[in-house]
C-alpha cells in the first residue's frame, strides 16, 4: 500500500511540475508582432462592421486574432499617457473601427488629422458595438 501512496505521489508532483512550467512559458510568451506579420485579410472599416452588425457570431469566428488590414476615414483621435485610439468611421453608421496604438506607433499618428483616409493594420479582438483593433501600425 505505501508503494502505490509513493507512485501517486509522484505522479501529481510531475503533474503539478508540468503544469507550472506551461503556466510560466504561456505567461513569458511574447506578443506577435503585428508590423511584420502579413495581413489575412485587407477591407474597409464600412464592410468589416458591416459584416460585424450582419453576422456578428460568424464574423468573430473568421476574423478574430487574425491581421486586418483596415482602410477608412478618421472619425476621432484620443492620445493617452501611453496608448492612442483612433476611431474609423463606417459611413452610415454611428458605430465604426477603434484601433489602439502602442507607445511604439504613436508618433506616426502626430500627422493625422479627423477626415484623413488612412490604412492600418492590426489584430481583431472582436466586436463591442465597434469593430475592436488591437497593437495598430499606421500603413498609410
């Protein structure tokens, strides 16, 4: 009987072991660099939250965490301490595309003015009412 208490011992320690270093190389696992990933997909901001408000089930399943590559007109710009958003407007509709920049693509963002056609890639985090962006690079 003590024999089989040492193997079971064992046997949830490996596991526990295991599952500890998992946890710590998920949690160390570095971010995809958006810049240099090619994008999956390239529309505008009026067909991506059009296909978002049509089919919003089937759209997250196509498009989230995949690279878009997104084209529209410059509703609105918010700088914080270390992040920007930029809002694209999806004509037709009060709702758009919010894109959020790093600290490391912000300074692209000090020549775009409200009304600017502009392209942008970035990682698809869903869809809130807007169509969510994530680690943004200006393109054009």
């Amino acid at each position: 009987m003590k024999k089989y208490r040492i193997i079971v011992l064992l046997i949830a320690l490996a596991l526990i072991l295991a599952g500890g270093i998992y946890g710590y190389l998920l949690y160390n696992k570095p971010h995809r660099d958006v810049m240099k990933a090619k994008a999956e997909f390239t529309l505008t901001a009026a067909a991506l939250l059009s296909e978002f408000e049509s089919n919003s089930n089937g759209a997250t399943q196509k498009y989230n965490g995949k690279i878009l590559l997104v084209s529209g007109k410059v509703e609105s710009i918010r700088f914080n301490d270390t992040i920007a958003s930029v809002q694209l407007s999806a004509e037709g509709s009060f709702f758009g595309v919010n894109c959020s920049f790093n600290k490391n693509a912000i300074t692209k963002l000090n020549e775009v003015q409200k009304g600017n056609e502009i392209q942008v890639k970035g990682e698809c985090k869903g869809y809130i009412d807007d169509v969510i962006l994530n680690n943004c690079f200006l393109i054009k």
